[in-house]
C-alpha cells in the first residue's frame, strides 16, 4: 500500500485521480490534434479479493476531449464513487460546469473552459505542466520528517510503494509533470462522489474544525456562492503550524445535500518545484515513468 507523508493539499482539479473498476476501463471523451498523457497511480480495496487493489490511470487530453484509461496491476481496482468527470462550480454569485469538452491543448498547458449554467457565458480555466527529469532518482530523493517543516526531497511513487527495493532508479527518459494552474476567479468544484453523509453544514464544519489533533489555530468563515449567492458555503482554514502551509476545507450545501469542495484560487497558483526547500510532488508522470513504475509494481506487490 501507499505510504502516508507529508504533503500540502493539491488545489488542480486536473492533477486528481480518476478510478474505475475492470480490468481495463476506458472512457473517451473527444479526440484531436495536440495531446499530454497523465500517468498516475492508485489504490482500491477489491473486496473480492479481500486485499488491496493498484491500478494504473492515464489521461489523455487532446484538442476537444479527454480519454481516460485505468488498468489493473493488483487485483482488481473498483471505487465507482470517483468515476464523475465532471464537477459542478460554484463561484461568487456563479454556478456552472467543469466539464470535458471544448478542450484545448497548446503543448503543456491544456485549457478546459466553465461554463456557466443556462448561458454561454464561460470562466476560463487553465492547467500549465511543468517537468522535472527523474532519471536516476530513487526512494532516496525523498526525506521524509514528522511533517513538512523538515520533509524534503522529490516524492515519486517509488516513496508511496515502498515493497519496491530502494536502490530501484528512474530510467532515462523518465519525467514528472507538476501542475501549474491559473483560474479566472476563485471557485468551488465537486461532484456526486464528493457528497458527505452531514444532515446539515454547522455539523460539516464542527468535523472540520476536528480535524487536526496538534492544537494548532483555525478560523472558519461562512458565505454564498451560486445565483444570487443563495447556497451556503464554509471554509476551515487551519494557520501555519512549524512554517506548514495552509490547510483548507470546503464545504456546501446543495441541492439539500451536503458536499465536501475542492477550491481554486483565483489568479496562477505555482506548486514547489525546489526540493531544498521543500518537497516536490511527482507523482504524475510521463509514458516511460509510467511503464518503469508499473512494472515495478507488478514485480513486487
């Protein structure tokens, strides 16, 4: 299984996992001219099996679309909960759809526009891909502290798989894609498997306050989003802890349902991408990062 460490929260909607179930699930969605392949890894519980479950994701956009395609590399890899592409937006007096159409592809950056509700009106979203080469690099590119404050390094999946041999070492050719995302005003995104079993926000917010065990200080704030700023909104943001980033929550309550959100700021939000200072996060990888990770994993899991 995946190891836990220490990492800020990842705000790309582009970078997430996508999962599915089978032993090799595609799903299409447009096809054209420009493309990037996003390879990840991912674990499941196949209940089948009663043992855990790796699957390997690629996602494809291209010019008009996306392909997604998740295989199987242990057991069988099944969490339906997370197959919706796409997410309804919620902004500042706006309620639209994140969805996979009308994609553009330029190199590295691809845009996927937002389109509000009953109009053609659009927020313009955008995910640029910066690399980093891995060649060489092993489990040791990565040191892991009691928390991010004295965590550095590179983390690739070669940390989160710790059955594979430590001394194993990126091929050549083998890079990394970090998202790079710039948004044209601040949102709130989520889908049906982001819907929480709260009966109301205050009990949300009152787990969200929890959910730190270290004392640190949060504050919560409430608000409006949607038309007319009509849904009830909440973030818990808890303060740095030891020069720790930021951690926030997001909650909303819609169509009488409550649902936890991811949030995008607006304006470029730049990950790290020095791992003297910090951690760099490259566990999304290019085609031939991917074949070594897989086979790696198929190897010793």
């Amino acid at each position: 299984m995946k190891a836990t460490v220490f990492l800020p929260m990842t705000l790309s909607l582009l970078a997430m996992a996508l999962v599915g179930c089978g032993e090799d699930d595609d799903g299409v969605y447009g096809s054209g001219g420009n493309k990037i392949t996003l390879t990840s890894f991912s674990n499941s519980y196949d209940n089948q099996a009663n043992a855990s479950a790796i699957a390997r994701i690629e996602q494809t956009y291209r010019t008009g679309g996306r392909e997604i395609k998740i295989k199987n590399l242990v057991n069988s890899y099944n969490n339906q909960s997370l197959n919706n592409l796409d997410r309804t937006v919620l902004a500042d007096d706006f309620e639209g759809r994140l969805e996979n159409n009308d994609i553009e592809v330029n190199g590295r950056t691809v845009k996927r526009p937002i389109y509000e509700t009953n109009s053609n009106n659009k927020l313009n979203y955008e995910t640029t891909y910066k690399t980093l080469d891995l060649a060489g690099l092993n489990a040791g590119s990565y040191s892991s502290g009691t928390n991010i404050d004295n965590s550095r390094g590179i983390i690739t999946d070669l940390n989160n798989y710790p059955d594979i041999p430590a001394n194993v070492t990126f091929p050549a050719g083998s890079v990394c894609y970090i998202p790079v995302v710039t948004s044209e005003r601040s949102f709130l995104a989520f889908s049906d498997s982001n819907k929480t079993g709260y009966s109301t926000l205050n009990r949300w917010i009152d787990a969200a306050e929890e959910r730190f065990n270290d004392d640190r200080d949060f504050s919560t704030s409430r608000f409006g989003v949607g038309f007319d700023n009509d849904q009830k909104a909440a973030q818990v943001t808890f303060f740095e802890f030891n020069n720790q980033p930021a951690y926030r929550y997001n909650g909303v309550e819609y169509d009488n349902d409550i649902y936890e959100a991811d949030y995008v700021a607006q304006g470029r939000i730049e990950p790290n991408t020095n791992s003297v200072r910090g951690v760099v996060d490259c566990t999304l990888v290019n085609e031939v990062a991917g074949d070594f990770l897989a086979a790696q994993i198929t190897r010793y899991y």
